[in-house]
C-alpha cells in the first residue's frame, strides 16, 4: 500500500491510554483473572540434567491434603502431542512434548505436575512426590565435555562469504585478532509466567500472558488435538515479555490437559526460580573476530564466527552475523556460525536476540582496532560509513548512524575525551569514555484487524496483537483518531484475544509496522466508504465531488473546496444508521523473508528487511555513549552516563519510543556489568536462578541517561515509515561500556558480564 498521510496526535506525545489502569490495578494481567473454582498447578521439575526417570512414588504427596491430580509421563504421554519449534514454523520452544516419556533432557525439564485445592497444597505435594532417576553425566555448556558442534538452525544466514577473506587478512596493514565470549542470561520479567485454563464443555480457554495469542491457539489445538476454533486464548495485559513469552513452554498444555481431566478450571502460577528453566534463555555465545584496516583504518577484510550455545533436542541459533556482516563497507567477508548441543533447555529470544551479543564482539573489535590503528574510535566508524550493505550490495532504506554518532557525541561531550588509557581520573575513579554503533532490523509482518466506525463517532479498532509494555493500545488510538478525523477519546481498541482478528507475533521491533499499517489500512477504507457513498447523495453537501479527494478530519468529511458534512452524518448515510466496518487484512511485499522459517501459516510471520535480491534493506541505526568509574583500589565498577541516539524513522509518540529507547539501554547496561547465569558444571544446573544471585540493574544502577531520537524520513521502508525501537536502544552498550572500561583502565574485558574486582585489579596493578 502507498505511504500513510497523517495530520493530527501521530507524532506528538500522548500519555499512555492504558497508564492509569496500570497504576491502579484495574488492569487485569494473566494471573489476575479469576475464575470461580479453580484448582492449582504446581511444576515438579527433575533434579538431573540427563538420563531418566527410573520410578515417581506417589503415597506422600497423595497423602496431602487437598490433592487432587498428579500428572506424570505414565499417565500423559501422548495425550499431549509434539509440535515443531517456533523457528521451524510451529508454536512451541522445544520439539520435546511435556510429559511424554522418561527421557531427561535438562535441569528442572518438568517430571510431574501436581493439582490441589490450594497452591500450598499443590507445594506441599511436589516438595514430597518422591522421583528416582538413572542419571547420565551430563554436558553443561560451550567447552564441556560430550557437547558438540551441530549445524544451526537459524533466524537467519549461518554462513557469509564476499570476496577473499584470508588473502586480504594476510595482506592488510593492521589487524585485530579475537575472541570473544556472553554469557547465558535469563529473562526476569516483573510478570511471573502462569496460565489458568477453564473448560466449557469442548471448548477451551487459556488466560496466559503472551506475544501471540494467535501462536498459543494453534499450539494448543495442535497438542491437544482441538479445532483451533475449540481454543480462545487471552493476553490484554503482558507484565512483561521481551521474547520470553513469544514461544509456547510446556506447562500451558498441561495445565489444559488437568483441567479437562479433573472437570474444572486449573491456574499455575511458576514461581521465579522455575522460571528460569521452563522458558526459554538467552544462550551463552563465544566469537572469533579478525578485522584488517589499511593505515587510514578502511576495513579490508572481516571475519565473524560465532558459537551459540542450544539443546539435544532443537538447534536454536541466533546468527547475528547478519547484522554484524552488514554494518560497515568492507570487500572481503567471511562468517559463520555453529550451535553447541549440550543438555540444556533449548535457549530463545531476549531483546534483540542477536545483535546483543554478536554486536558486543564487533563492536569491541572495532574498539580494539581504532586502538591499533590510533584513529579515534567514532572516527574509525565514519570512515568505514556505507550507504550499501556489503554482503550483496542492496542499499538501506534509510541510514542516519552518522548523524547519530554526531548527535550523541556533542550531547556526552565525547571531545573531551583524552584519548590515552588511563589518562581521566576523579579522585579515586578511574574514568573511561566509550562508544558503540547499534543498529536492529526494521522488521514488518501481515496481520488482520477490524475498525469500526459507528454513527455517534465512536471507533473501535480490534487485533489479537499485544501491548507488551511498549504502548501499543496509545499509539493505535492516535493512529485511528488521526486517520478517521475523530478525537483520542472517541477510540477504543481492544488487544490480545483470539477472538479478534489474527495478528503475527509481537516481537521483533515490528509491531508498530505491522499492526500500525493494517489499522491505517482499515481507516482508509472507511474514509472510502464514506465518501463514496457522500458523493453520490444527491442534495448532500458533497454530491458530485470526487470521492477520492474527501477527507475525515475534525469530525467531519471533508472537501478540499472547504464543503463538509459532519461524520455522524455520513456514516449514517451508509448503512441505515449501522457501524462502517472495515475487516482489513495487509500482506507486506518481500520474500524471500530473513527469518524465513518464522513466515509461516496463520499470521505468525515476521518479515525482515530485504525481499528480493536487489531490493533495499531495512535497518535503524543508533551510537551509544557510556561513561564508566572505576574505582582504583576495589576495581568498581560503575556505569555514570549513558547517551544514545538513534534514527528509527517515524517517531509515533515521543512518550513511548524514549521510554523504549531508555530502557533499552537500561537493560544494556545491566548486561553488561551485571547480568549472568551461572552454570554448575557437574550437574548443568543453574546455580543462581532467582533475583537475590541473578542481578539486574536497579535504580540506584542507573546513571544520568540520555536519549535522542534522531529525526529520520523514510518513504522506502513500510508505508507508515516506521522502524521499531522496541530493541534498538540495548544494542550497543555492552560493547560501549566494555569499551569505556579499557578507557579508563588499559583493561580489555572480552567475557562478558565486567565483574567487580579480581580480573579488572589484576589489571590496573599490571599497568
Ligand atoms: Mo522480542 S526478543 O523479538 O520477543
């Protein structure tokens, strides 16, 4: 479709629709749904990561009181069937079915479900069910024994090759030659994970806070053997998400199959440890960097592999060599990336899955080669600018990384920055300045929705889409009011049921394209409507003009001569007084899709970037700045500021896209000097999974932060001009900081997360 018009509260900054039912509770999350006479389900999950369960003796946790229903492998097994991964065109994380067999594939992988009156109850049982298993030893992670090198299945490309990698390597006057590593991270979101599944007779609903009620509906029929129509699933509010919740886990059929068992509605809640292990992760990488510059610090020649840790079961990869592959003009490329099977949950999606880690390593790279080369390092970015991506020479829509690299620099002051290690003190702190590029792909997908107009100018716009947090329901509320002339409290939209039209999966930065260009879509057949039928009433203001120049605006149809008729007027003229309805379907152009596998049936795609071969590619870019201090005899580390500036295209809501941006970078600096999951390698469990050892940045954590939002027009990119900024603010700071550590330290930390203390001390008393 062409280019989205717009005149009214698109662009300017409208406080969320949905905030003061957010702080005062009435909004309604998963759990918060109550349904008269529910039974609780309480996750059992294995104490070894490999082997199987030899025996599961029943008589304690049936002798709790309240009991109800015990669910094991013996009495489930087929009842619950597979379905294929998500990235494989089905629903699920893992291939595994819950409760299929006595095969054990990771730690806590779930072994039993028990069902009581009470949650306590529930507890109570699962602490005594007695499981026996025959252990194997397992592997644990990246370089643990017995774990092996599989070809990926990825997102998108494994495998880069342009030009002659080696020889140019060979050849080159500088060169950086790396490795790099990230660790495992676990999503934590406020928003526990739970399901409550009720019957009424063959139909079934699920209240389960997701990214795709859509994904969950079909998962489930295809698991429990339903006509999709059989299944509703709801979603309004997501406390939440980032990729955790985009996949289906294996509790949610459980929690049905209980349910239609014992005859009456069942609710889980997990609790935060089990969270850790019944969904999906951000796997721990490993990367080989090798770059090669001329003296002047043109890249000749650029190498990126990268290991990525997954399961037995499904080979889950990230390959963000795509995106590291497609920053920078360089004529000689070579890239590939493998997964690691080890036992382990099969690892997924967490905010800009992966660009986070594979950015970190070229990123740092790059660092290290301004360093060699001793260009300032935002000097070394702009020289390698390209206007063309170099894997095939496709344009980008749309690229503003210079002008954000000037943007962010002036407002943190990055020229005065002494560019020697070491060299900026303040009292006891060290003080380094860093920099990193992020850059995310502008991503859209098809969808559905339906908008109706009714006769009193009241607007109602419906899509099974998620407001995940990212200010969804505000800025389709602008969009309609902007489009159908009417005001922001005229509109109501209605989200996350299956009941609504289909919508993809909320993930991806691509929900603002995606459902943002079908609900403009939808208006625009309404304004058509109603001028074709305005134009045609004779003795009506507008008999006679042409019906493609109206225009709905102010509560009115209007002419460009200045005649109008006010919209309760003309909507009545159509149906007798009945609401204009539009059910508006949009098939964005492009294939084949980068994320290939994810294009699949029944509105679950998600298109990146490029279509055919020599059609632009679709990017947003941003430069990100990190003050750190480390302190000289502790070796703390803390992060003082954080600029970013990004160019994502249209802005919507200044509101929404900063607090994105923002808490992107939030995340990012956690991740950085924070965020890890540790891994006990004799029994592949995790040793910290909970938020007292798990570390998350917290307010005190949090620096002087600085957002800008580079303005950006891109007529190329998707009709509404927009590129996401859901992911694009975490991208570049764990590289910027590790970057400002090495500033203020002469330290290069290449394993992330930056610990307090030995390994920077060790440092700091070398120099
Ligand atoms: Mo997001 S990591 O694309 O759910």
């Amino acid at each position: 479709m062409d280019r989205i018009e717009t005149a009214g509260v698109i662009g300017t900054d409208v406080p969320r629709v949905d905030g003061v039912a957010k702080v005062t509770g009435s909004a309604r999350y998963g759990a918060d749904h109550r349904v008269d006479g529910a039974a609780w389900a309480y996750l059992k999950g294995s104490d070894i990561a490999k082997g199987r369960v030899r025996d599961i003796d029943q008589t304690a946790a049936r002798a709790v009181p309240g009991v109800l229903e015990i669910l094991t492998h013996r009495n489930v097994g087929s009842a619950v069937r597979p379905d294929k991964p998500l990235v494989e065109g089905g629903h699920m994380a893992s291939s595994v079915a819950p409760l299929y067999s006595d095969k054990i594939y990771h730690a806590e992988q779930i072994v039993a479900v028990v069902v009581a009156e009470t949650f306590e109850a529930a507890r109570a049982a699962a602490a005594v069910l007695a499981v026996t298993y025959d252990a194997e030893e397992p592997s644990a992670t990246l370089d643990s024994p017995g774990a092996t090198e599989a070809k990926a299945h990825a997102m998108g490309e494994t495998n880069i090759s342009v030009g002659h990698f080696e020889k140019a390597f060979a050849a080159a006057a500088v060169t950086v030659d790396r490795q790099y590593e990230t660790p495992p991270q676990h999503h934590n979101p406020m928003e526990l994970f739970q399901t409550t599944a009720a019957w009424d007779g063959d139909h079934l609903t699920v209240w389960e806070s997701s990214q795709s009620v859509t994904a969950y509906q079909h998962g489930l029929a295809k698991q429990l053997d339903l006509s999709p129509k059989q299944v509703r699933v709801l979603s309004k509010f997501v406390g939440g998400a980032f990729g955790s919740r985009g996949e289906m886990a294996q509790s949610t059929a459980l929690v049905a199959l209980a349910a239609r068992r014992l005859g009456r509605p069942v609710k889980l809640v997990v609790t935060r440890r089990q969270g850790f292990s019944l969904r999906t992760f951000r796997a721990e990488t490993r990367h080989h960097v090798r770059l090669a510059a001329d003296r002047d610090g043109r890249l000749q020649a650029l190498s990126h592999r990268g290991w990525e840790l997954t399961s037995r079961t499904d080979r889950f990869a990230l390959a963000g060599i795509e995106a590291t592959c497609r920053l920078y003009a360089c004529p000689n490329i070579d890239a590939k990336t493998v997964n690691v099977e080890a036992d382990r949950q099969t690892p997924g999606f967490m905010r800009a899955p992966p660009e986070v880690p594979y950015m970190f390593a070229l990123e740092s790279a790059m660092d290290e080669l301004a360093c060699e080369l001793g260009i300032d390092p935002v000097e070394l970015r702009k020289r390698n600018e390209t206007q063309h991506e170099p894997v095939n020479g496709r344009p980008f829509t749309s690229r503003s990384l210079v002008q954000c690299f000037d943007a962010a620099s002036a407002a943190f002051g990055w020229a005065s920055r002494d560019p020697r290690v070491g060299s900026m003190r303040d009292g006891d702190w060290l003080v380094g300045y860093g920099c990193a590029t992020a850059m995310y792909p502008a991503q859209i997908a098809p969808a559905t929705c339906r908008v109706t107009l009714a006769a009193d100018g009241r607007a109602t716009v419906e899509t099974g889409s998620h407001d995940i947090g990212t200010g969804l329901y505000t800025i389709l509320t602008q969009l309609a009011a902007d489009q159908l002339g009417v005001p922001m409290s005229q509109v109501t939209v209605l989200l996350g049921d299956t009941d609504l039209p289909a919508a993809p999966l909320t993930a991806g930065s691509s929900t603002t394209a995606s459902i943002g260009t079908v609900v403009a879509k939808a208006c625009q057949e309404i304004r058509g409507t109603l001028a074709g039928a305005a134009v045609k009433a004779t003795g009506g203001q507008l008999h006679g003009l042409d019906a493609g120049d109206l225009k709905l605006s102010g509560g009115r149809l209007v002419a460009p001569t200045g005649a109008a008729e006010p919209l309760t007027q003309a909507v009545h003229r159509v149906h007798g007084g009945g609401p204009v309805v539009a059910d508006v379907s949009n098939n964005p152009a492009g294939a084949p899709p980068v994320i290939g596998p994810m294009l699949i049936r029944r509105g679950l795609g998600l298109i990146v970037s490029g279509s055919k071969p020599h059609d632009a590619v679709r990017y947003a870019f941003g430069a990100q700045f990190a003050e750190v201090r480390v302190h000289r005899d502790t070796g703390e580390v803390r992060a003082a500021r954080l600029v970013g500036a990004f160019a994502a295209g249209r802005i919507m809501n200044p509101r929404t896209a900063r607090s994105q941006l923002s808490g992107g970078q939030v995340w990012g600096m956690s991740s950085a000097l924070l965020e890890a999951t540790e891994i006990d390698r004799r029994s592949a469990r995790y040793a910290n999974p909970d938020l007292a050892e798990y570390h998350v940045a917290v307010a005190a954590d949090v620096p002087s932060l600085t957002t800008i939002m580079v303005s950006e027009e891109d007529h190329l990119v998707n009709p509404l001009g927009v590129k996401g900024v859901g992911e694009l603010g975490v991208v570049g700071l764990n590289a910027a900081v590790a970057n400002a550590v090495f500033h203020a330290t002469g330290v290069r930390v290449r394993k992330l997360p930056i610990r307090v203390g030995a390994e920077l001390l060790a440092g700091l008393s070398r120099g």
